[in-house]
C-alpha cells in the first residue's frame, strides 16, 4: 500500500512496536506534531546516516504530548507501527514546513520456524546472563521476536537497519543468531575478565607450596 505521510528524518532506527521520546524544538516538527495530535494521523521516520536520508524508516504514531514549553518546544512520546520505504521525497508540501514523502508500507510476515526461534531463544539468553541485562529485558510483558531485540544484542548502526528492512521474522531471526554466535566468544571473554577484577583487593584462601623448585 502507497501514501503519502509527513516525515521528521532522524539519525537512529526505529522498530516497530517500540515507544520512543523525543524532544521536539524545531518549529516545522512543532507543527507536524501539533497536526498528528488534532488530525489522528500518522507520520515517518526515515533512517538518516551520514546525513543522508536512506531509503527504510518506520512510520509513527503520537503516543501523548508529555510536555509543552511556553516557546513551544516538546517533549512527545511515539511508538512505531509499520516498516516504510520511501519511494519519493515531497520537499515543498502546500501550507507546511516540514517535508513529506510518497510511502509504501512493508507487510511484516510473522513467520515462525519452532528450531529457529529456540535457538534464538537460548542464544538470547545466554547473552544477556554474560551482559548482566536479562532482568532488564525480560519483563512481564516481554514477547520474544525480533524487533523487539534489535537495540539489545550489540549490532552496529547499519545492521540494526539491515534488520529493519527485512520483511520475514524468520530471516531477521536468523540475521540476530549470526550475530550473536559470532561475538559470544568475546562477550564470554570479558565477562570473565570482569570476574577475575572482582577478586583484586580482596582476601584470596590460597595454599602455598610446600617446596619450589
């Protein structure tokens, strides 16, 4: 499906279903705010790098207005909704400052292989035991997929944007157990290293040799 949504182009990945706060000081996003507030409608956020808007984002839906500052300034919170790619650029909408885009929204496939995901499962835990995190994730209301690991497993930049553009859980599934196969033997690494720190300073029960050659 293609539409057009006003877009605020920013230098970081949003995944669908995660909730996001933002600051918003400049005036032309005031205004896309203020509108998706009174006009229930949605807006993207296109994946910057290097300056250089890329061609995946999320679109966005406006959560609340947490606070509004008497020069007009926000704090806003939002949550992605779907997976977008931008297929034109609108630089001068009629009566607006901010720019919009023609987009098409990506069907997210959930797909599930049962092998699959207890892999990913046992590699995910694993992972945040040795980072001392997994009480941070794991909440009560905490679902497994891939989305919702995509910050937590140490992937750079770009390939937190390569998980956004694939479309099959699957194959984001199988892109993080790549991952996390490959730095396990380091993060197992340091967090013996950070072991062995803990005893520095501290009274060691060591026997001596009887004899030393």
């Amino acid at each position: 499906m293609q539409k057009f949504i006003p877009i605020f182009p920013l230098n970081l990945v949003a995944f669908p279903g995660e909730v996001i706060n933002l600051h918003i000081f400049e005036p032309r996003y005031q205004q896309l705010i203020r509108e998706c507030c009174e006009e229930e409608k949605m807006f993207g956020i296109p994946v910057v790098e290097n300056n250089r808007m890329l061609d995946y984002g999320t679109e966005m839906e406006l959560v609340k207005i947490q606070k509004e500052y008497p020069n007009g300034e926000m704090d806003v919170k939002v949550k992605g909704v779907h997976v977008i790619q931008i297929l034109e650029t609108v630089k001068e909408v009629p009566g607006k400052l901010y720019d919009g885009a023609i987009v098409s929204v990506i069907q997210n496939i959930e797909d599930r292989h049962s092998r699959l995901f207890a892999e990913l499962e046992e590699l995910t835990e694993t992972l945040f035991a040795l980072l001392d995190i997994k009480q941070d994730i794991y909440k009560p209301d905490f679902v497994l997929n891939s989305f919702k690991l995509g910050h937590y497993v140490g992937f750079e930049f770009m390939e937190e944007y390569e998980l956004l553009r694939h479309p099959r859980e699957t194959s984001r599934q199988k892109l993080i157990v790549e991952h996390i196969k490959k730095i396990l033997p380091s993060v197992r690494q340091i967090a013996e290293i950070k072991e062995k720190a803990k005893l520095n300073g501290h009274f060691r029960m060591t026997n001596p040799p009887d004899t030393l050659k």
